[in-house]
C-alpha cells in the first residue's frame, strides 16, 4: 500500500521517496517489485546500480517516473546526483570534452524529479540521505512469516498477471488536472500547529505528508470531479498506512508496530482517555491476542502506555497511553475531528487495508 500510494506522487510537484528497510531475506524487494507491477512499465526504471554520473548522462529520462535501485548500496556512487534530482529536481553536470584535440568542458543539464524507491538492510543511513526518504519497516514478525508461507502454498504461478493489465491501466489514468489542489482545506493549519515543530526535519517530512494526501485524493477522484482538494478522509487513510513511519523519524526510535498499537489505543480510548482491553485492540488492528501482548509489554517499558488499577471480571487489564505514549507526527484524526467543528460531525473513508467503509464520529 505504502508503495503505490509514494509512486503516484510522481505526478505531482513534489514526489515522495521511498526506503524499506529490514533484514536480508525479509521480502523488502519483493514487496516492492510485486507493488509495482500494478504500474505501467513505461513508467518504472529498474536499475541494479548507477555509477557516478549516470544521473547526468542517461539517455531515460526520469520526468514523471518512479527509479527503482534493488540496493541502496548499489546507488551509492551516484548519491549526489540523485539527493540533488529528489530535492532541485535539477542537476548541472560540468565535464571536460576532447574534440579535435581541443580541450574544454560542457554543461550537461537534466531536469526530473522522479520518485525515488530503494530497499537496505543497513541499520544507520547517511543524514543527507535518509532525509530525502520515507523509511518504512518490513514486518520480521514469526506471525508474518507464518502468513508469507501460506501465501506461497495458495498462489498459483499466475499470481497478479490476469488483472494487472486493469491496475496498470487504472494507475496509468492517475493524473493532476488544471485548478488541483488549489484550496487547502483550513483544518490543515490545526494539523501543522499540532506537528513536533522542534524537529527540523519535520519541513521534509511535512511536504511529504501533503504530496501523499494528494496521491490518496486522486485515487478517490471521480471522473468528472474537477478540480480536486484534500479531504479528511484522505487524511485519515494517510494517517493510518504512514503515521508509524512518519512518528519514527521524529521520536525515540520505535517498531511500527508498537506505533500501530499506540494509535489504536488512543483512537479506542477517545476523548476520555478510558481504557482498553487486548481483546478490542486484537480486533482493531486484526491481530493475534499474543501479539497484542507482546507489544503492550514493550510499549510499557517504554513507558508510552499505563495499566489501569484495580481488579476487573476475568482479571482483565485495560491499558491507556501516557503523554509519552500520544506523541507522533501527526494528531491523531479524532483529535483533529474533536477539535474542528468546521468538520462534519460524521466523517466515512475506506480502510486502506480491508477495503471496508470505516465511520469516524466525533465525540
């Protein structure tokens, strides 16, 4: 999900870069490689390694298209050259040229500002790199490998290929119109009061967020809907695929699990911070009750969630975030809802990971 929503911001004016990060064999290039089939070909460039200058040089421009390096190591020479492409969206290559015996230079231009998508397995990424991306974290969960298992017992060897004409197609159709998003929606401006402003990184990643607001936005587009803003809904699916990789560049380092469950409970809990159960978290997130516990347990000596005193029927104990526990990138949607009454009291969005249509009230 994280995948397509970055690449279709490669129509808009400042796309997103993208960083999955996890372990040798963990399916980081997979995962990436099966999200973009869903594109037509003609807009993925897949490349092994660069050298240094080839940014410069390539005769494939990269104007509108998602550049796919398997390694980020394999991009390790041309870093230059691409951290100037994903932020100037321009680079000025002057190099020496021999013609006739004569010495002299020449200025090499190339304009793009492509989406950037690469996978490590390194744990520390250099500072001028990992700011231009969005990193996200592959699940190394036993539960997930159990899932990834069963999956490769039912796929057949077809996998996507009979529908991917249909999404290649769909995606293909995924364009900015004339007069889009020129009417920010003013509850925005509560959301950006409401950022971890002490972080400088935060400009970054704040561009990001609008560009991946956008990208939802267009998905949801109808067809002769025109032009088309940010809605809350769209803020909501954003909130929810990217909030944990969002939170993690800005605070202590933290699982993306345990920010998953931190939202739940803060979302379950409302505006009077009451608390929760395992069990209705476990339905919430669509997890196994041991998972659940596994991550309250270490959310606890973290000291971002408390347990409830006192006694309760079947001893259950009920769980409610600390204010170390509430601190992320984003506010979370309740409490921007609870707060804006320039919003409608019922707000409906489709769950980015089941497909079903969620209500979010306030309360």
């Amino acid at each position: 999900m994280a995948v397509v929503f970055t690449g279709i911001t490669k129509e808009l004016p400042e796309p997103v870069s993208l960083m999955p990060t996890g372990p040798s064999s963990s399916g980081k290039s997979n995962l990436v490689r099966q999200a973009l089939r869903t594109f037509p070909p003609d807009s993925i460039v897949e490349r092994t390694s660069l050298s240094g200058k080839a940014p410069a040089y390539s005769e494939v421009s990269l104007a509108k298209k998602i550049l796919f390096i398997q390694e980020y190591r394999g991009g390790k020479d041309a870093q230059l050259l691409l951290r100037l492409l994903q932020t100037e969206g321009k680079i000025a290559h002057e190099a020496t040229s021999i013609a006739r015996k004569h010495a002299g230079t020449r200025i090499v231009e190339k304009h793009a500002m492509p989406v950037v998508i690469t996978t490590t397995t390194d744990d520390q990424i250099f500072e001028d790199d990992s700011t231009r991306f969005l990193m996200t974290y592959v699940d190394q969960s036993p539960e997930q490998t159990l899932a990834i298992a069963k999956s490769r017992i039912r796929t057949n060897s077809q996998g996507l290929s009979p529908h991917l004409g249909v999404w290649q197609h769909a995606i293909g159709q995924i364009t900015t119109r004339d007069g889009d998003f020129q009417k920010p929606p003013q509850w925005l401006e509560f959301v950006a009061e409401n950022l971890p402003l002490g972080q400088v990184r935060v400009r970054r990643d704040w561009a990001r967020f609008l560009s991946l607001c956008q990208a939802v936005a267009l998905c949801r587009r109808g067809v002769d809907e025109e032009p088309t803003n940010i809605r809350f809904a769209d803020y909501v699916v954003v909130f929810k695929v990217f909030e944990p990789a969002l939170a993690a560049t800005v605070r202590a380092p933290i699982h993306p699990r345990e920010a998953e469950l931190l939202n739940v409970v803060q979302e379950l809990s409302g505006n009077s911070r009451k608390g929760v159960g395992a069990k209705a978290i476990a339905q919430h997130l669509n997890w196994k009750l041991p998972l659940v516990y596994h991550y309250l347990e270490i959310a606890a000596e973290h000291q971002r969630i408390e347990y409830e005193p006192g006694t309760r029927e079947r001893n259950q104990k009920l769980v409610r975030a600390t204010d170390a526990g509430r601190i992320g990138f984003l506010p979370h949607p309740i409490t921007v809802l609870r707060n804006r009454t320039d919003l409608p009291a019922i707000i409906k969005f489709v769950d980015p990971f089941t497909g079903k249509m969620k209500v979010l009230k306030r309360e």
